[in-house]
C-alpha cells in the first residue's frame, strides 16, 4: 500500500493505492493521525483500494473518532462497491460520510 498527501488548502487529502489490510492499516491509521496534526478537515480517497480488513476498519474509526474530538471531519471519497458492501455490512456506512 501506498499513501500520497497533499495540502489542498482547506483540508488534507490521503490517495491511497493498495489494500487496507492488517498489515498495512497502521500505515493508514499513523498517516490520518499525521494528517489530522495540520488540518481539522480530511478527505481519504480510496479509487486504488480494492479491499478493506478489519484492521482496515479499525483505522478508520479512530480517525473518525479523531475528527470529532477535533471538531472537523474525516471523509471517504471515491469507494468502490467491494470497499463499500464491507462498509455497509458492518455498519460503517453509518459511522463514516461516504462521498
């Protein structure tokens, strides 16, 4: 897996390319958390994630507990339909905003 970050003004966006999986969800979760250093408002595209773990899931629930402490915002963008049946089956669909 592979993460690129890049300052879009107003929020910080998180391209990542790969599968999101035990032994690559800290990466993703160290670089949201890095992420939410700069900017209160994050946008993790997902068009080159083909699937998602548990692990996976785990990282994105501490950065969305991350925005609310916060008080900004973690957003997917660009969810394929694999990526998003997990989302949906496990109720995440309704923890994280899906774009």
């Amino acid at each position: 897996m592979n993460i690129v970050t890049s300052d879009c003004g107003d929020y910080m966006r998180l391209i990542v390319d790969g599968r999101v999986d035990t032994n690559t969800s800290p990466y993703l979760q160290q670089a949201i958390l890095s992420a939410f250093q700069k900017k209160n408002d994050i946008v993790v595209d997902f068009l080159n994630v083909p699937m998602i773990s548990s692990a996976g899931l785990r990282a994105l629930l501490i950065g969305q507990k991350t925005a609310e402490s916060k008080g900004g915002s973690m957003r997917l963008a660009n969810v394929n339909e694999t990526v998003r049946n997990v989302l949906e089956m496990t109720g995440f669909d309704k923890i994280l905003t899906l774009s």
